[in-house]
C-alpha cells in the first residue's frame, strides 16, 4: 500500500495561542519574544507585513513596535506545551498514526483509513482542531513526507487552497515544485524542487550523497522516510567551565 501522509502545520503557532486567550489581538500586529525577550521568535502576520524579521533583536524594532501598536508578548511554553498537546489529541481522531514532528507539527499516515477525498479529510481536520482549540492550521497531503511539507506550505500562503492542499496524483504537482525554491545547489543550476526532481540521479549522488538520492526519490513519489511514532530520545547536553590550566591546591584557586 502506498502511504500518504498529511503535515498539520499551526500557523503563527505562539502568536495564535496568545490570541486564544485574548482575541483582541486578532487582526493586529504581535510579536512573541525569547526567553529573555531579547528576540522575536513568533510574528503574526500582521507583524510580517511590517517587515519584522524572525530572530532579529527587540531593541531594533521600538520604533516599529510604538509606531504602529505592535503587541509584543513574552514567551509562554507552558501555555504552549499545553496547545499543543490538545492538538495532538485531536489528531489522534482522525488516525492512529501520528508522528509529533515538533511543537507546532504533526505528520498523520492517512493510508489505511475509508475516505471519499483526502482534501476534504485535510478539512474536517482544520475546521475541527480551529472549532476545538481556536488555532488556525494548514494542512498538506502526499505520498511522501517531503512532498507533504512542499504541499503544506503552499497551503499556507495560497488564498485558492484555504488551507488544505493534497498533491496525491495530483496534475498540479509539477507546478508545486516549480514554485518551491530551492538554494542552487553548489553551481548545479538546480533553484527549484522541480529541477531538482528532473535531475540526474548520478549527479545529485556526487553532490549530495544518500541524503541528497532519498531526497530526489521523495520529491518523486517514493517513501523513504516512514513514519516515526516512537522517535529515538534525544541525547542530553551538559555544559560546564573549567579552569584554563590544573589546580592542585585550593591556593592555586
């Protein structure tokens, strides 16, 4: 059986839980800032189109922020977290099989269940996780996780898609790619995923080895990254300070 997969995606995913809690701000501009509030990490859409760059520093937005009323938020990963979760309950409606790509993603493997319109399933389950939670979702639809995130994020920004676009079979695909840059790839002449996807295997094995060929073998219809219901822990990190050189006694300290 061929898989299928759909990549839920929450849009403007922190501004959006604010706006849960606060619908006010639904229409205005709305920044969500570091830990430390040292730096935009989240932009509603409205903030977007001020120009407000992701990661860029507070302290060099203040005129932005006072001349145009931007409300500015600090982060809440509690709250979040939380959201999140709630999501992920949802999904678990709709299919037993879910991957948690990150805090505000999911893959679904919608292979297995009876439905007459994969789009129209990809709407029930935005229409249902907005009347539920509030958060506003996009969702792509294909055969491979690739081409589902590609699918997802032209149904992010595209106004004919509302939200939900499946590329399964779809005559449409080609287009897809097109329009999906990609950065040339070491002088290939390769700037989007329909070049990428046309060119020769031998080539993108020379500049991008297994990774690069299971990337071509996506883009062209064929599964190479199942879906991850337990994925692996991730390793822990410490970070500690020593001392430049040895100390032998508390009076070298």
């Amino acid at each position: 059986m061929t898989p299928t997969f759909a990549l839920v995606d929450c849009n403007n995913f922190y501004v959006s839980c604010e706006r849960v809690f606060n619908p006010t701000l639904i229409g205005k501009p709305v920044v969500v800032l570091s830990n430390n509030d040292g730096c935009v990490i989240a932009r509603s859409n409205e903030a977007k189109a001020l120009g407000i760059s992701m990661g860029i520093p507070v302290f060099k937005i203040r005129d932005t922020i006072k001349t145009h009323g931007v409300h500015v938020y600090s982060s809440n990963y509690a709250l979040y977290g939380d959201m999140s979760q709630r999501i992920v309950e949802i999904f678990s409606d709709f299919t037993p099989d879910v991957e948690i790509y990150s805090i505000d993603e999911a893959f679904l493997e919608l292979s297995g269940l009876k439905r007459s319109s994969l789009a129209d399933y990809g709407r029930s389950i935005r229409s249902t996780v907005q009347a539920w939670t509030g958060i506003p979702v996009s969702v792509g639809i294909a055969e491979t996780k690739t081409l589902a995130k590609i699918a997802n994020r032209i149904a992010k920004k595209s106004e004919r898609a509302h939200g939900v676009l499946d590329l399964t079979r779809s005559p449409y695909r080609d287009r897809a790619l097109a329009i999906t840059e990609v950065e040339d790839i070491w002088g290939a002449g390769i700037n989007n995923a329909l070049e990428l996807r046309n060119a020769p295997d031998g080539l993108i094995k020379k500049k991008m080895g297994i990774t690069g060929m299971r990337l071509l073998q996506e883009l062209r219809g064929v599964s190479c990254y199942p879906l991850e219901q337990s994925p692996p822990s991730k390793k822990e990190i410490a970070v500690s300070r020593a001392f430049k050189n040895p100390l032998l006694a508390q009076a070298d300290i």
